[in-house]
C-alpha cells in the first residue's frame, strides 16, 4: 500500500515532536537530580521489561550445611625412590640422582599404541640413551643398572612431530586472529565448591590475573555429557545420532559435529583428555570412537595405567602423583607447541566425582601449572578456561537444598589475553554483563564458534536457545528460553507479597536494624531512621520443581526423574522497597531469609539507595563517606 506523502510528513513532525519531549524529559530529570542517576534508573527498572527475569539465589561459601562435608587435605607425596627417567621438552633424560646411585644403567623403549578405544599394543622395544627425543606421547620404559636393579613405568609426554608441527599458520582474520583455546575441566564442581577447596588457584586465577568468572552458569540436563554435548555440539544428546551401548542402531562418535572438528579444520591443535577409561563421559553409557578424535588424545594411556597400577597405587606413577601427570601433559602440549594455535578440552573426573574434598590436593598444583603457563607467555595467544560440569551428585550433598542449587550451577570462568582485551573491549564488555544473568552450556558452544567466525556484538534474540557471551544476553531471558527443564532450572521462582507477610515484616526490620548499625557510631550527628513507607515486596524463592527434585535414572533423566513431595523450602528471599524517615530516603534492599533456623543475613553490597541524597549526609563527609548514603544529618531536622 502506498502511504500518501502528506500522512507521512505527519508522522516524521509527530516522531521528532516525541524525541523533543523526551530529550527535554532526560535533561529536567538531570537538572533536578545532578549527576544522581538512581531516579532515572528506578523509573527505568520499575518496566517489567527491563527488570532481569532469572535471579539465581545467593549461595554462601561458608554455608553450614555445606561445610559438614568439607575437608581440607594436603597435597599428595609420592614415596620411594625418585623415576630414574623423565621428559623434559619431548627429550627423554636420565636423572641425576639415578645416575649418582646407581652408577650406570640402561633403558629400552616401548611406544604405545591405540587400537581402537578399547585396546591398545606395545610397539618394539628399542634401547635408549638420555638425551633421546621420544616420538610418541605414550610409552613404557624399562631399565637395568649393572648391580641388577629395575626400574619399569610409563610416561606421558607431547612428542614433537612434523605432522603436528606444520599446524602453524596465518591469523585467523574471521575469528579472533587464531586465538587458542585451553580448557581444564573438573567433574563435580560447582562454583561454591571451587570457592571453598581451590583458594590458592581462585587467588591467583581470578584476583591476581583478573578472570572472568560466571556466577549464573546453569546446568541443562543431569550429569557430564549433559554438559559437553551441548557445549561440544550445541545439541542435546536426543538431538544426535544414537549411540548408547546396548540400543538398536547405535554407532560410535566419530561423526557427531563436535566443535574440535571445526577448530581442526581451521589449523588448530586439539586435544581430548580424560583420564578414566571407564567413567570417561563418553564411554561411560557412550560406544566411544573408532578413529583417534583429536591430534592429542590420553584414552590409551590411561588404559595402561590402569592395567599397570593397581587400584591402591593409583595416586602416584613412581615418583610423580597422578594429578600432576596429568597437568604435565597439558602443560607440554604448550612447551612443545606454543606458536602453533591450540583448542584443548582435558577433563579430570577422580579428584572430584565422589568426593569433592579430593581436589584440594591439587589446589597448589592447579595454581602452579596457571602461573607456569602465565609467567612462560604460553596465554599470550590463548583464553584459559577453568570449569566445572556440574556440582556434587552424591547423596548426602545432594538432598539438600543448597546441594541441589550448587549441582546446578558449576564454576565456569575465562583468563584472555590482555591484547585481546583491549582490541574486542565490547565484547569482553557484554562477557563482564552477562556473568550475573542467565548462562548454559549452550552458550559455550555459541562462545567458541566465535573463535572461527566471529558473529559481533550488539542484543541477542530472547528466543535463541544459545547465545555468544559476547552478545548481550537480554534480561528477560529465563529457563524455557535457554532450554531448561523447571526441574533443572536454578532461577528463583518470583511472587508479590503483602507487608502483613510476617517474613517479610521480619526481613524489613532487619534491613532497618543493619542500616542503623552502619551509623550508631555517628548517632551524634546522624539520625535514627525508621520506615515512612513500603513500595514494593516481592519474595523469591527456589522452584517447587527443584526443591522436590529427589533423582534422575542413570540415563541422564531421558526416562525417569524422581520428586520427593515432602521437601519443603529451606531459603527465601524479599526483595523489598521502602522510604525511610527522616529524609525520605528511598532503598531498594534483597535480603536472605533462613526459613529453618529463622535467620535473616544482607550485606552492604545488597542494599541501594535508589534517589538522590543530595546535602542529607553533610555531617559525615569528612568523617566515614562509606556511609553517606545511610546518614540524614540530624542538624537538616532544623533547616
């Protein structure tokens, strides 16, 4: 239809008369209210749309539900005599000590090698001096000094060859100019738990070196693969091809559109590691891969080391502990390979999956392997991520409210390179924003596509199931957008109540107790507050469909998901507004309200003054600014 050119005069006047009245709206309000935005910002916020729809619930580290399970142990040291053998930079070296004690022997060399996923053969023994440049990753060693001495083990080691070599290549001009991608992740660990047992590595990672961390991450189904199926395929596992053990038609892995394929590709290294054969998320209720699926790959190593070490002598490989083993070969990947760019997922499931307290062990050894990579430059060109799939799932953490809040919500955090920073500040600017909102596995997978193609900025579509963090992830987003069953979903569930609501009437006196407690020591100068008037209650709380949640079958939930009817909410949260007088100060405050033990707690960080407090706090200026917001000068009583 075509508009006549008078009606669409009228509609251009009419668009620029609306833009007028608003800009002189935006310019009175700025007038009146200084540089005190709070006004605007409450008339903004008071839009439904604009108000976050997914609020996750403020779990506490030292929560004392959770630390009944809590132990701290120290790191692992590993007896007897040191390894007479060790690589260093692919170069197999006799030690030191070795050769002191025993004064001379010799050693032979045997390669291992893959035979599908579920077998593996030695290659011929060769005789070996130190100084010899292993070429596979994997093999055994076997030694003799003249006095008729033995030593026997089996190395891991990131072998230099050429075909791993010639990977080096141009800037990637599409996605990021080639930036790596480095992955260490951890069964089992939510963020809370990550926060209580890795003090030193979250120091360091995240204090020191400025990580990123997600505090919304939610998890979108029950257990690992779960998690790396839609990270790795941005696919549910019902979405791909059957390949479950015992199920009609099943094949293995090998074609399902992992992300390592396309990074492969794109000339990059890749790397699965996992290091329990049996439990391996893909081979756990998986049929595994027939080809070798990435150019570094641990599966047959570790069938070795079972095989070898009995179940007792698992913590050590002679003088090495298992967990370092297992950081070194990640750590080599970069020693011998660090101009060639990098996609590397290694995954541990024994230090965490039954016992969280476990990791605590490797605390130092995560931190040391973080600062070794950082401090070589070896991150120059790589984002390091640091992660959990998911939060404990045995049973005595589990039952529990806040067990199953933290099993839904894993750790899940990024160190970029500083150039990087600087060169993508957008991008790295909606990472920062969506930490607090609403984030899945799904929106991993959408993150690294972006490292071979990058898809920009600017809003995300509500309706997209995944979105790249470095899109603006819209506040209205909430589970069923993101694909989340209810029963997974760890967003409070939101509901008005009325002041007459005794909770709530408790949590408005403690906010007003805690306010008066910050300037008792200035009630000379500052006045006693009390309410004028309530705004607006809203109380939050956890879901019905989560707190009743009891246990999924082995299968990942495909078929059955327990409740438990009787599970009442232990946790509550109010998020209330009120004027308080004098002054008529407006606040906004969210507080946590212990239902079981009749408790309230708010920190500072979660009480906002929401209107302009203009000449109220005078008095304390020069004394606490800290707490000029709370203060109404008694001497303003008389003016």
């Amino acid at each position: 239809m075509v508009v006549p050119s008078g009606v669409r005069l009228l509609k251009c006047v009419y668009l620029k008369y609306l833009a007028y009245i608003l800009l002189i709206w935006v310019l009175t309000s700025l007038f009146i209210f200084g540089s005190d935005h709070s006004f605007i910002h409450k008339v903004l916020k008071s839009d439904v749309s604009n108000r976050q729809v997914c609020i996750h619930p403020r779990l506490q580290v030292n929560d004392p539900i959770m630390m009944k399970h809590f132990r701290k142990y120290p790191p692992i040291v590993c007896k007897g005599e040191d390894n007479w053998v060790y690589v260093y930079n692919g170069t197999l070296l006799f030690s030191q000590a070795a050769l002191t004690k025993h004064v001379s022997f010799s050693c032979t060399y045997e390669p291992l090698i893959r035979e599908g996923d579920y077998n593996y053969t030695w290659g011929e023994a060769i005789n070996v001096t130190s100084g010899f440049q292993v070429p596979t990753d994997f093999f055994q060693i076997n030694c003799t000094s003249l006095a008729g001495k033995r030593y026997e083990g089996i190395l891991a080691a990131a072998a230099y060859t050429p075909q791993r070599a010639m990977k080096e290549a141009p800037p990637l001009k599409e996605g990021f100019e080639g930036l790596g991608v480095a992955i260490l992740g951890f069964d089992s660990m939510s963020r809370m738990s990550w926060l209580r047992r890795l003090a030193k590595t979250r120091e360091y990672f995240y204090h020191k070196l400025g990580a990123i961390e997600l505090e919304g991450h939610n998890i979108v189904g029950d257990g690992t693969t779960a998690v790396l199926f839609p990270m790795l395929t941005g696919k549910f596992e019902w979405e791909l091809p059957e390949a479950r053990m015992n199920f009609p038609n099943a094949s293995q892995l090998d074609d399902f559109p992992f992300i390592w394929h396309d990074f492969r590709k794109a000339g990059y290294l890749t790397s699965w590691s996992n290091a329990n054969p049996k439990s391996a998320p893909f081979h756990w209720r998986m049929l595994g891969f027939d080809q070798q699926p990435t150019d570094f790959y641990t599966r047959p190593f570790y069938q070795a080391f079972e095989d070898i070490y009995p179940i007792r002598k698992r913590n050590c490989s002679g003088s090495v502990s298992f967990s370092r083993l297992w950081l070194n070969y990640f750590r080599d990947i970069f020693y011998m390979y660090k101009r060639q760019r990098k996609f590397l997922f290694h995954f541990l499931i024994e230090m965490t999956h039954d016992n969280n307290n476990l990791i605590t062990k490797m605390d130092h050894e995560i931190k040391e392997l973080v600062q070794t990579l950082y401090e070589g430059g070896y991150l120059n060109n790589t984002l390091l991520i640091l992660m959990g799939d998911h939060g404990a799932r045995y049973e005595n953490v589990r039952f529990t409210i806040p067990g199953k809040l933290e099993e839904r919500l894993p750790y899940f955090s990024f160190l970029f390179p500083k150039w990087f920073e600087e060169k993508y500040p957008e991008a790295i600017q909606n990472l920062r924003d969506n930490t607090k909102k609403l984030t899945t596995p799904f929106d991993i997978h959408e993150t690294l596509k972006d490292f071979l193609k990058f898809g920009g900025t600017g809003e995300a579509r509500v309706s997209d199931r995944g979105i790249s963090l470095f899109k603006k992830i819209p506040l209205g987003r909430s589970c069923q957008h993101a694909g989340i069953a209810p029963h997974w979903c760890a967003c409070l569930e939101w509901k008005k109540v009325p002041m007459t609501d005794p909770a709530a009437k408790g949590a408005l006196r403690f906010t007003l107790k805690t306010i008066n407690n910050y300037t008792a020591a200035y009630r000379d100068v500052c006045a006693l507050l009390s309410v004028e008037k309530v705004t607006d209650a809203t109380k939050m709380e956890t879901r019905p469909e989560v707190v009743k949640f009891s246990e999924a079958d082995s299968l990942g939930g495909f078929y059955k998901v327990v409740f438990n009817e009787t599970n009442t909410n232990d946790i509550a949260m109010y998020q209330l507004t009120f004027y308080t007088t004098p002054g008529h100060g407006h606040f906004e405050v969210t507080v946590t309200h212990d239902i079981k033990h009749k408790t309230y707690r708010v920190s500072e960080k979660e009480i906002s003054r929401i209107n302009k407090y203009g000449n109220d706090p005078t008095c304390i200026l020069k004394k606490n600014r800290q707490i000029r917001q709370y203060c109404y000068c008694i001497s303003n009583l008389d003016s």
